[in-house]
C-alpha cells in the first residue's frame, strides 16, 4: 500500500471539506436584524436632532429665522446676519407657560410643537396653531392672544394675487378670469374663451370643466401689470391610466403621457394677459416642429421675467434637445428675436443651465458646455459674446447670487480644488468681466448655500460622510461673521455607529476615477468575511452616493442595511453626473441600459481584491426608479457575477417612460421625406414631412438570463414610472420559465411613503435570505409607530 498517496489524499479531503464547510458556515451566518432595527434613518434621525440650518430669510432683509432640534429640544432662533447677532426668537418656558394656562394642561417647553408656524418681522410677531386653534404671539411683550379654532377644511386656493394686491386670478371652466380685489360685487373678467380639459388655463389641465373657481396656470409679473400663461395642449397625447384600489370601489384614473417616439406630444404656446385692457397676445415662437418652451410640460423652467412686464424670455429647444435659442419676446406685440443660439450634441445639459438678464437686458449671463465643461458666459443687450466669465476644466453649477451693483456673481462649482474630491460643492465668486476669482468656502467639505435677499450673506452648511454638519453665516468675502449650530452625534456614536469611508476605484476602461462610499455593520470584524451589495443609480443627473453628511432618506439606509452583516456600497459610473464633465455625464448616451453595468461590476471587483473582508463570491445590488431598472439589468447581463437583485419601482423598458427621459438621454432621430398631395385646383404639391423614431433596449429581452434572485416591487398607482414597466418584466420572466419574487404596494405612487418601512425590512429579508442563507420563520415586522 501507498502511504504516501493515502497521506496525500486524506490533506486533499481534509481540504476539500473545510473549503466545503467554510462554503456552508458562510451561507448560514445570521442577520442582524437587531442592530439595523437600532441604526434605522428613523432612530438615527432621532439620535442626531437636526442636520443644518434652513434659513427663512425675511424678504428685502439681512435677517432670518430657523428652527433647530437637538438634545435640548426645538429651538427657534433670530439672526441679525449684518450684526452677526443670533437670539432665542421667544423664551420657550414663558410660551408654555401661557399655553398652559389656556389649556389647563402642561406643555413641555422643550418639545414645544406649534403646527403652521409663520413669522411677521414688521409686526414683530408670529402665528401658528395648537391643538387645531390659531395663536398670535406678540415678541416684544411676550403676549400670547388666542384666536379661532382653525377651520376643519382646506382653505380657498384659487387666488392669485397680483404683486400689488390689486388683482385676482383665477380659473373656471378651463379659461382665464381676473378679478379687482376691492371689487366689493367681485365682478369677474373672462380673459379667454378657448380653454378645455388639456388645453386649459388651470394649473391643474385635467380638471373636469366645472363653474367652480379653481387656481389658473398663470404668473404675474413684478410689476403686476400682466400675467403670462405657458399652456400645453396635450389633447392628442395617448392616455395613460392608474387604478386606485382605495375607497369604496376601486377608481379609473386618466392622465396624458407623451413616450419616446409617439407622433403625439405636448405642444406649448405662451400667452400675456393685460388685465386693464382685457387683451391678450399669443408669443410668436414657432419655429421646430414638436419643439419645447422653456422646460418639460410639467415645471416653468427655462422663462424669464423682469422687474418689468415689457420683455419676457423663452429657451427654446427642438425635439432632439440639441438645439436652444435664447429668444427675447415683446410683451405688447408678441414678436420675438433670438438673441443668441447654440447646438450642443448630443443634447444640452438643463440641469445647471441658467439665463440672468442684467438690468432689464442690458447684458446677460449664459451657462454652457461649449468647451466641454459647464463655464459662464456674458452678452451684450444685443446677444453679442462680450467675454467669458469663468473658465477651465471644473464645472460650474447653480448661481447662487448676482450683485447687480457691484458687477459680482456668486456660484457653486464642483472638481475645481486640486486633490479635492470632485464632487464637493463649494461657493465662489467672480466679476462680470471674469475677474477677482474668489473661493469662499476653504474648508474641505461639501457646501450647501442659501443666500440672502439683501445683500451679500450665505448661511453655509458644511460636511462630509465622516464629519457632521457644521451651519456657519458667511459674508460675501466668504468670511464667517456667526457660528450657527453643529449637529451633534454624540448619542449616535454612544449607541455604536461609525461613520462610512469613502474610496475611488477605476472605471472598466482602467483610466477613468469612479468615487463611491462605503458602509460597514458596526460590530464590524476584520477577519470575517461579508457579502458585498451595491446600491445603485445610473443617472444621468445624479449619483447615489451622498457627500455630506446625512442619517435620513435613500442614501442614510444603505447604513441600516450594512447592520445585517453586509458591506454596502454606492458608487458612480461614466454617464452617471453632470457635475464631473460633458463627456462623463454623455457616456450613456444611446445606451440608457448598458452603460453602467461593466463599471460597477470592475468596481466591485477592485474593491474585493483590495479588502480581504469582502466575499465577491456573494453579490447583491438594488435601486429605485432608474436604479430599479439598473439593478435589474445587472442581474441579468452578469448572471455569474450578481446573485440577488431587489428592483424597486424600476423603468424596465424605457420605451413606456416619458418622453424627455428617453429621448433627452436615449436618444430619438428626426426623420424627413417629401410627400405629394393634392393641394387646391386639383394640383399635386409637395411637402416636407417631419417624424421622430426612438427605439430604447429594455430588460424584458434578457429575462431568459435570469440565474439568481430577483425581488420586484411597484406601487400600483404610480403615475410616474407605470406599474406596466415591472408587470412587462414579469411577462418575460414567465414566459421564459423563470422563478422570481415581486411584490405590488397597494395605493402607493413612484415614492413608497409611509409603506416604506415594510419595503425596507421586505429587502432585509430577501437579502438575508439570500446572500446570508437566514431564512426567518416569523411573521410580524418590528415597524415603527405612526
């Protein structure tokens, strides 16, 4: 007998099963569901209080007031930003006390909770309601009066006032009226006779026509001399349907919804209104056909006005997106010029795009990607290029204050500090002729700014995943004239959290930075191993990982999540953010379901080879809406490498989402052919036919890759993303014989809101399941109290 081959034999056995029993122990460990019961964004959100000042600014002055919660309690404050002043606005204990008295109960003066609260700075008072019952609270006397109980119903919202209060507008059967409003016989003006259900005046076009008074889609100007009015005619759009299961009896509910390619889309015209004269007049602003004016149907983005009701101003965009004129109307005539237009392939950003018009158009400041990176640019009153304003290779984003006076503008900007992570926003200023570049916000942190009406003061708040969030006031030299508030962790920390990390890896093509962060489970321990789960979204507008520091909403869960025993991460992809470059953010162009995918595999992959903790063996990802779709997607492209998906509210196919989606970042190809047709005496005419083509790849033609765990969920009356992109998934994976998991939320839209927590611990469980091999036999959830 060998001896040596048994010795050998018998170590290859003893390998085998330890592999096979380490294999086993692996996929049995225990989720610990306790700990992320204790790290849940409701139970962080507790711990920390608030996260930053959110600053009312008190209209045409340097002052504002905020409320604020720490360990303390609420506090409600008063700052006095040219002093640098901040005070209580009222003693706490007295107010309590006063409400007390009334209602013969004790208040507790720290958990004060006065619903509807509003300030008056001139009267030097505010109001807000207890208990259903309206107070006022005199702050120079400490006078607590008692009003009216609050009325049960909503309160009337047709009303649009004029800016001098002179005028009322409204809406009723789908038409515009007006109204004087010391009218005491309130004698109604019927400014237009051709408004029905989606073509109307009212803000809201579905509206059945009715005698009531409703709220118009009009806006005054500043001056309160006109009101203008961007009305959609959706009436030839298709109809897209909801049912709401709620109520006695389930309900039919029907919108219009224009998807990529359709002949049919919102068509958009601007009318002015002047109500002394009672005339109108329609904006001479057709030039593409199925073109835009100003933003999608559903926002007013991209119209201008003035101090002045003579101009208004329109970007105007062709159907690709490709094309923008920067148009100039006359109020009085309806003629327009194009002051300036520019293409930019293969569509132009409108996330950062912005028009400023100086000085009723004596010049004006233009953001743009011509270099490719977002810079801002200046014109003369005539639309002439009168000189950069900014330039180099970083990316300018929101404006946040022009200085008129002193020629100042003050932006956000995004990648412009060496060895900075890119994506921090920080506030700068420069004059108009691009001069006296200033940063003002040095520390190394993300910004988030909120300006003054006045002049030139910003409330910034400041942090990182790692660092809370520090609130500061900033003068206009960037210069911190009072230390606001600093979010307190320290019951957070008590209770065993740890801050994320942050890491970078490389994009598939090996050259490209890709930034992410990194949660681990607070009992953390390094000679473990943990499956590794990817929270993802594809853009194109935005990232999932956050850079400030934040314990509530989407990006705070990821967290609770990595309790169980998982190491979570979120991470861009090339085409994922608009703030990094135009080729970055243009990448996925064309190819809205690919694009992402091979990065965030590499990326994992690089992270599993650097952390010896990480177990690439065991793969999960998820994500909501386009992360939904993303997730999915990566499932079933990397069947070997992903191994559970749960895909909330996902666009599966693309081809059934909204037209600007798909078509902004998918893309859609105009099409022209010459057609004959009888025209008048009997004459053969040609003309120029004009279509549009958009085919988009969806997940449904991959579902016969499915290998692993897939967990759907939708709310079945989402009106954003149709619960048809999930149920079409499902078709396929039926069709192609595949075991999965899907769940419907009754009576829930895009956002899950209050079934958010049962989603949450759904997810858990899938993952532990899983990825964990812990399959829980209870029933019951511990979710939260209303």
């Amino acid at each position: 007998m060998n001896t040596s081959l048994f010795r050998i034999s018998t170590a290859a056995l003893i390998f085998i099963f330890a592999g096979f029993f380490q294999t086993l122990n692996a996929q049995s460990q225990k989720a610990n569901f306790e700990l992320a019961e204790r790290f849940t964004t409701e139970n962080m959100s507790d711990m920390v209080g608030s996260t930053g000042v959110f600053p009312r600014w008190i209209e045409d002055t340097d002052r504002f007031w905020y409320t604020y919660r720490n360990s303390d309690g609420n506090h409600w404050w008063y700052v006095d930003a040219a002093k640098g002043d901040k005070r209580p606005l009222f003693d706490r204990d007295e107010l309590s006390m006063q409400l007390a008295e009334i209602f013969n109960k004790p208040f507790n003066a720290k958990d004060l909770d006065l619903d509807d609260f509003t300030y008056d700075d001139d009267k030097k008072l505010f109001t807000f309601n207890v208990e259903d019952i309206e107070f006022t609270y005199n702050i120079n006397g400490n006078n607590l009066v008692k009003g009216d109980s609050v009325k049960e119903e909503e309160p009337e919202r047709w009303a649009s006032y004029s800016p001098d209060s002179t005028w009322i507008a409204f809406a009723k059967n789908h038409n515009l009226y007006v109204m004087r409003s010391d009218d005491e016989d309130s004698t109604e003006i019927q400014l237009t006779e051709d408004g029905e259900k989606w073509n109307s005046f009212q803000a809201d076009d579905s509206d059945t026509t009715s005698n009531k008074r409703l709220r118009s889609a009009a806006r005054w100007f500043e001056d309160g001399k006109k009101l203008w009015v961007k009305r959609s005619d959706k009436r030839k759009v298709e109809d897209l349907w909801v049912i709401n299961t709620g109520g006695d009896r389930p309900t039919l509910e029907t919108y219009k919804y224009a998807m990529p390619g359709e002949e049919n889309i919102f068509i958009d015209e601007i009318r002015i209104f002047d109500p002394e004269a009672q005339t109108n007049v329609r904006l001479d602003t057709d030039k593409w056909k199925d073109q835009s004016l100003g933003g999608p149907y559903f926002n007013q983005g991209g119209i201008y006005t003035t101090d002045k009701s003579d101009f208004i101003y329109i970007l105007r965009r062709d159907r690709t997106w490709s094309k923008i004129d920067v148009v100039k109307a006359n109020t009085t005539t309806g003629e327009t010029e194009v002051l300036w237009s520019e293409e930019s392939k293969p569509y132009f950003n409108t996330r950062y795009s912005r028009l400023a018009i100086i000085n009723e158009g004596e010049e004006y400041l233009w953001w743009s990607e011509r270099t490719g990176w977002g810079q801002l640019y200046r014109y003369d009153s005539e639309g002439n290029l009168k000189n950069r304003i900014t330039r180099g290779t970083y990316v300018v984003g929101d404006v946040a204050k022009i200085d008129t006076t002193k020629k100042l503008v003050f932006f956000n900007a995004y990648g412009k500090e060496a060895g900075q992570h890119p994506y921090y926003s920080n506030l700068y200023s420069v004059k108009f002729d691009g001069s006296d570049l200033r940063h003002l916000t040095p520390e190394d942190a993300d910004h988030s700014i909120s300006p003054s009406d006045k002049s030139n003061y910003f409330v910034d708040n400041f942090s990182r995943v790692d660092m809370p969030t520090t609130s500061v006031l900033r003068d206009g030299r960037g210069r911190i004239v009072a230390e606001l508030e600093q979010t307190d962790i320290s019951r957070m920390v008590e209770a065993g959290w740890k801050a994320p990390e942050v890491f970078s890896v490389k994009a598939a093509d090996g050259a490209t930075d890709i930034y992410g962060v990194m949660w681990k489970p607070h009992d953390f321990d390094s000679t473990k191993t943990y499956p590794i789960i990817s929270y993802v979204y594809p853009g194109p507008q935005t990232e999932p990982f956050p850079t400030g520091f934040t314990v509530s909403g989407s990006r705070a869960r990821t967290s609770t999540l990595a309790q169980l025993g998982f190491v979570v991460v979120a991470m861009g992809q090339r085409g994922g953010s608009p703030i990094r470059s135009k080729y970055y953010h243009n990448y996925g162009y064309d190819d809205m379901r690919d694009y992402p995918l091979a990065d965030n595999r590499y990326g994992l992959e690089q992270l599993a080879a650097k952390h010896d903790f990480i177990d690439i063996s065991r793969v999960g990802i998820y994500g909501h809406s386009g992360g939904g779709f993303m997730s999915t997607a990566a499932l079933l492209t990397y069947p070997d490498f992903y191994d559970v998906a749960v895909s909330s509210a996902g666009n599966h196919d693309n081809n059934i989402y909204n037209i600007w989606w798909g078509e902004v970042h998918h893309g859609v190809k105009e099409k022209k052919k010459t057609v004959k047709e009888m025209g008048e005496d009997s004459v053969m005419v040609e003309r120029e036919e004009i279509t549009f083509e958009s085919e988009i790849e969806a997940n449904p033609t991959l579902a016969e890759n499915l290998e692993g765990h897939l967990l759907l969920v939708h709310g079945n009356i989402d009106n954003n993303v149709h619960p048809a992109n999930t149920l079409r998934m499902a078709d396929a994976l039926i069709k192609a014989g595949k075991r999965f998991d899907m769940m419907i939320l009754p009576g829930r839209r895009h956002g899950f809101g209050q079934y958010q927590p049962y989603f949450d611990r759904m997810s858990w469980y899938y993952f532990a399941e899983h990825l964990l091999g812990d399959y829980r036999t209870n029933v019951d959830f511990n979710l939260p109290e209303d």
